[in-house]
C-alpha cells in the first residue's frame, strides 16, 4: 500500500513538471486569442457587435492598415488603424512573380485563406491574383498580410498588429460572414493626391481603382466588384442578366438611380477640388512609383539571379518614371540657381546679408513658378544695397536682424516719399517702429494712416 502512494505521488509530480513545461500558445492557441477590451468597448460604442462583418484599407503611401466593422444600420465605420511595419517594393501594381510589388487592387478573403499556423505568426492570403490580375497576365502566389515584420511583396505587421487583425476577421467568419474586403491603394484616392501623380505611368490605373474607393466613400459600404473588358467595374449589373467576362467586353449595363445621382455631385465636387489643386501647383514630394511590366521584369530577373547566389546590387534595378525626371532636373535647376546666387551674395554689405535668406526663398520661388511674391519682397527687391541714413536710425525691412531689435529707435517724420512705383509697393513697404525689445511684426496697408509714434513710412533712398 506505502509503495503504490509512492508511486501515485511521483507520477502527479511528473505530470504538474509536464504542464509547467508547456507554452502560452499551448494552453491559448495564438490563433484564439481574444480582442483586447478596449477594441471591444469602442466597438459597442459605435453599435457593432463582435461578430458583425468586416472590410479592410490598406493605404501604401501613408502605411496604414485600416478595419472596418459593419453597424446595426449596415453602414461600416473605422474601429482600428495599425501602421504597416513593411511592404516592399514601390506605389504602383504588381506585375510578375519576383518583382517585390505589393498589389493594389480590390481582393477577397475568405475562411480558406487563414493561416493559423503560419511560420510568420498569423497569416491570410489576399487573393492574388484576382480576375483582374489574370485577365491583364499578371503572376504571382502567397501575397499575404502577416506577421513577423518582414517583407517580400506582402504587406508585413508586426506579432501583436496581425493578432488583433486576424482576430477580427475571424471573430467575423463565426458570425456568418463568408468573405471580407480587402482594398489596396497607392495612397488616399484624394484630389490633391491625384494631382501629385497626374504625370505617373500608373495614373490610368488609380483612376480606375478611384471609382470603388469613391463608391465606399460615398455609401460606407463596400462596394460589388466585377470584372470585364479586363478593367474593374463597380456597383453595376448587366442588363439583360449576362454573366460578366473579365476578358471579353462589357455588356450593356445599370447601376441604382439614386447611387448614379450621388456618384455625380460627388464627381463634380472632385472635380472642383482637382482644378483648384492643378492651379495651385503643389510641391508635395512624390514617392517612387513602377514603371510598367518592363521595369517588372527587371526586378524578378535581379531576384531570381540573387536567389542562385550571383553577384546583384544591393537595391533592386528601376526605371525612372517621368516625374522623377522632371523632379531631378527641377533640382538641378535649383542648384545651378545657388552657385549663381553664391558670388552675389558675399559681395554684399553685412546689412543686407543678415536679410538675404528672404530674399534668396522669393528668387527660388521664381525660378520654381511659384505663385509671385508679396509686395513686401517687390519692395525689398527694388531697395539700394546701401540705404541712406538719417539722424543715426537704420530704416530697415519688416524683420531686423535680432542683435538691431534692442535699439531705440526714435520716431521719423510722417510723410516721407516712397521711391516705389506703385501705391500697392508703397503700401507694402511700411517700417513699423517701436520701443525697446518690442517684436516688429510684417506692417501691412493699414499701418500707413497710424499715427507717428506707431508707424512711420521708409524715407526717400539716395
């Protein structure tokens, strides 16, 4: 009898080591865990259930991942953003197996393309290539959103990002959802954004891609995607029933009445924007883009020979697109602008050469076709090098330099001319003068008819 209590004992002691060797993701799979109950209070928030259908955004440029929970109304709202911890390759499509694109498009995602036991923690496949892709002879396999933050042509998140993710999309699948939405973009399909990339060899594309993003813009629910004539259609039914082809031509075809109504004020509104943009011209830096299947092919080549083991340059081979062309060359205008400048610059006195830096941005905002500059720089523009003195006051532009502001400066005589020649110059080149230590802020028309001791006119110049 003392000896089977014996033996009970050790086999209970071996037991309780056994369980103590176990992992976390042996008592909760990884795959299992639950949303965090702060996700879950902001969804009650906002009137969804922890079940109700999801959509996802995924926007390049910004490197934003963004999910979408549908509401009691059927209307989907934002319920979590999460910065993407890397996607390879450059704005624009992907093309051919190897060229570390990361697609853009519209894809779906469903139950058969989780990965629970993924080796980069939790996966799913976005469903590249779709009927697009296939119809416009692009390859490739395995584009996943996963974990592990690394990348290859997938867009990678790190461990705790893809466990609230996947954990979303299932908690979805349990509540009978039997697909969800993926939505890649270049960038946010924005005006201005559009403006930015008007010149870019992709630019057909996004426009294409603009249409659905428009269409959720507009609804808040994800839109019905379709493919014929090899392009995207959205939101559309063939009128006489036909089933599309993604190859062949689209067939006659309706969309509701009341979302070809709102699409339009929406347009025309875009539209207005998109001029306003164009006009004013942004200067907003670009990001790369891929230049078409050509530039593709050139980077599956560059990985294929580095995946044998030859000899490759450490970044991948690219054509430049138009827009980086003219980028570079508006650069080098720029330089050969400065070396110009340079000589000009030291041959001035040590007065005017503490004001130069405004004078040099309005010169470079010229030579960029900027819009021209206030009066204020018309004025400068036209003032001596040396400027004449009188009763031992410096008249100096709207800003002195800082070691000139703690002077006192004694009130000048109203009146004075201008040596300008126009009464809008002669209004922008008022002098505000004030006591010690006060800050001399930009005067403008107004301080023309103050009084004396508040604001007196520049002098006639010699």
């Amino acid at each position: 009898m003392t000896r089977l209590i014996k033996y009970a004992f050790l086999l209970s002691t071996a037991l309780a080591l056994a369980a103590c060797n176990e992992t976390l993701e042996d008592i909760a799979p990884k795959a299992e865990r639950q949303l965090p109950a702060r996700v879950v209070q902001t969804m009650k928030a906002k009137g969804m259930s922890k079940t109700s259908p999801v959509m996802m955004r995924i926007f390049k440029e910004e490197g934003k991942l963004e999910v979408w929970k549908a509401k009691t109304n059927g209307r989907y709202d934002i319920i979590a953003s999460y910065d993407i911890c890397k996607w390879s390759g450059q704005l624009g499509p992907k093309f051919t197996e190897g060229d570390r694109q990361a697609p853009e498009g519209f894809y779906t995602v469903r139950p058969g393309q989780m990965n629970p036991k993924s080796s980069y923690y939790l996966a799913f496949n976005i469903g590249f290539p779709n009927a697009y892709d296939q119809a416009n002879g692009r390859t490739g396999k395995h584009l996943m959103v996963h974990g592990a933050c690394s990348s290859a042509g997938c867009y990678s998140m790190t461990d705790e990002q893809i466990s609230e993710i996947y954990a979303f999309a299932r908690d979805s699948f349990k509540g009978g959802q039997r697909e969800f939405q993926v939505q890649a973009f270049p960038f946010r399909m924005t005006a201005e954004n559009m403006v930015r990339y008007r010149s870019d060899p992709n630019y057909d594309f996004w426009k294409m891609l603009k249409e659905g993003y428009d269409h959720f813009e507009l609804t808040k629910i994800p839109p019905k995607v379709d493919v014929c004539g090899k392009r995207y259609v959205f939101n559309r039914e063939a009128v006489d029933g036909e089933r599309l082809s993604p190859t062949a031509a689209c067939p006659p075809m309706s969309q509701p009445e009341s979302l070809l109504t709102a699409y339009r004020q929406y347009q025309a509104q875009y539209d207005i924007a998109f001029n306003k943009a164009l006009k004013a011209q942004s200067t907003a830096t670009r990001s790369e883009t891929i230049a078409g299947h050509e530039e593709a092919r050139l980077v599956a080549d560059w990985s294929k020979r580095r995946a044998r083991g030859e000899k490759v340059s450490r970044l991948p081979p690219n054509i430049p697109s138009p827009t980086a062309v003219a980028e570079r060359l508006s650069r080098h205008r720029h330089l050969l602008l400065q070396q110009r400048l340079r000589p000009i610059r030291q041959s001035l006195p040590h007065a005017f050469r503490m004001r130069w830096k405004p004078l040099q941005a309005s010169l470079n905002s010229s030579s960029r076709r900027k819009a021209p500059p206030q009066p204020w720089h018309r004025c400068r523009q036209k003032v001596p090098f040396r400027a004449r003195h009188r009763d031992r006051i410096r008249v100096l532009n709207a800003q002195p330099p800082s070691r000139l502001r703690q002077r006192v400066a004694r009130p000048l005589r109203c009146g004075a001319a201008f040596r300008t020649s126009s009464a809008a110059d002669r209004d922008g080149c008022t002098a505000d003068i004030r006591p010690q230590g006060a800050k001399l802020p930009l005067a403008g028309p107004e301080s023309a008819q103050a009084p004396c001791r508040h604001a007196a006119r520049r002098p006639a110049l010699a």
